[in-house]
C-alpha cells in the first residue's frame, strides 16, 4: 500500500497593505521638507512656489517637476520683473527732468526775446503802439494797424518797413520756433473794389508783413505761417472807437514747443 505524500500546509502572505499609508506618509513627509526649506528662504516667490507643491502633494495631480508646464512657459524671474520695472521708471524719471530742462531753457529764451522787444519799443517811442505778452502759449507781439497800414489798406507803409526787419533781425535768435502772422479787424463792415470782407483785408495784412519778415534769409520760411481772423477775436469792444482802435492790429506769435499742463489758461502773462 503506498503511502500518500503528506502536504504540508503552505505559509500564508503577510498582509502588506500597510505599505500604501505608509508610502502615503513618506510622500508627505517630504512635501513638508520641502515646504520648510522653501520658507528658510526670504524670496517670496519661491515660498508661493513651494506651497503650491504641498498643496499638489496633498490633493494630487501634477508634481513639482511638472509645475513649469503646466503654467506655461514664463521663465521671468522675480528679479527679472523687478530690474525692469526699475529701468522703466528710471526712464521715465530721465525723459521728465530731459522734458523740464527743456521747458526751463525755452522759458529763457522767450523771456530774453520778450526782453529785447521791450527795449526795442522802449527806445523807439513805440508804446502805444506795440506791445508784448508770454503766456503759458506763446509770445505775442502785438502791433497796432495805424504803425503798419493806412486805413483800408493792406500795404504796408513804407517808413513801418524798418519795424518788421527790426523783429526779423530779433527772431534771428530763434530759429527753432513756429511763428503765426495773424490779422484783426474791428467789425465795422468794410466796403472797397480791393476787399470784399474783414476777413479779406485782415489776411493780406497778415501775408504782406509776414513777407517782409521773411526777406530775412536767415529765417526760414517753413516755420512761418500768415492767416486772418477778421472781426472775430477782438481784444476789447466794438462799442467804442478806442475798442475798435485795439482790434485792429496784427500779431506775431511765437509759439512754445514745450507746453505746461496748465497751457490752456490763455493770456496769464509772465512778469514783464
């Protein structure tokens, strides 16, 4: 009779299910090393960095490796961000001081052209009828229309000539300034072969002066324009001759390049 091979029973596995909290454990573990090393540094991006890995390590999803693709392709730097900004503002910084250096140089040279007309109509008897203001704008030179025309007309009188060369040789000193000519009138309708209107006659007394000034080679003809307003912006009332008188007029302005914030506050004048 054989006998029957004996079994012996086989060993059972030991439970390892206790390997996957513990793995767990071991992951968390090392999301808070890597948290606490992250706050040991005084960089604020890299600790926003860092705690974002530990809420990853936390709730799943991509690791700390992935991070850099998932947000993109930003590779800026916290330092980068800043040396920029710091250039950007050290720009603006030196275009403002460039830009005020430049206002305060062409302040000068209005105050000492205005300066020189001044001793101009000073020393030629003409005070009543020229006249200067510099504003937030501009510099006018105002001239009445009996120094320059006769009454209708829009030539300009011989002896008066001597006036207009005698601003073209001043302007001569500023040749990087646009200058308007501009023409007035007193709104008393006029009524001759050679106008039609105010308007006609204020801009051909403007055109014509501006031409002598421009018999000047040295200006240039490019930064000079003549027009005519007519009756329309009077400088006191039609009511009276003496207001009327003040109308007509012809203006030389030279205009500003570098104008204030506060350069639409027409007429503030500077002291003379």
């Amino acid at each position: 009779m054989s006998k029957k091979t004996r079994h012996e029973p086989h060993e059972e596995h030991a439970d390892e299910s206790w390997l996957i909290p513990y793995a767990d454990l071991l992951t968390l573990l090392l999301a808070l090393f890597i948290v606490l090393y992250g706050m040991s540094s005084t960089d604020a991006k890299k600790f926003e960095e860092m705690s974002k890995a530990f809420s990853v390590a936390l709730n799943g999803g991509v690791g700390v490796m992935d991070k850099s693709s998932v947000e993109g392709t930003d590779t800026n730097t916290p330092q980068d961000s800043s040396s920029q900004l710091q250039q950007q503002s050290g720009q603006s910084m030196s275009m403002a001081k460039k830009r005020s250096e430049l206002m305060r140089q062409e302040q000068e040279d209005l105050e000492k052209l205005k300066k020189q007309m001044d001793n101009y109509i000073k020393v030629n008897g003409l005070s009543s009828q020229l006249d200067t203001k510099l504003n937030q704008s501009q510099l006018t030179i105002t001239i009445s229309d009996k120094a320059l025309f006769a009454s209708g007309d829009d030539t300009v009188k011989p002896e008066s000539r001597k006036l207009a060369k005698a601003i073209s040789v001043l302007l001569e000193g500023f040749p990087d300034y646009e200058v308007i000519v501009s023409g007035h009138t007193d709104n008393v309708p006029i009524s001759n072969q050679q106008f039609d209107s105010n308007w006609d006659l204020s801009a051909g007394r403007a055109l014509n002066f501006m031409k002598i000034l421009l018999l000047n080679s040295k200006l240039d003809p490019r930064k000079f324009v003549s027009t005519g307003y007519g009756e329309y912006h009077p400088v006191a009332s039609n009511s009276t001759d003496e207001g009327r008188s003040k109308n007509r007029r012809v203006e030389v302005s030279i205009l500003r390049k570098y104008q204030s914030n506060t350069s639409s506050q027409q007429g503030i004048a500077t002291t003379p």
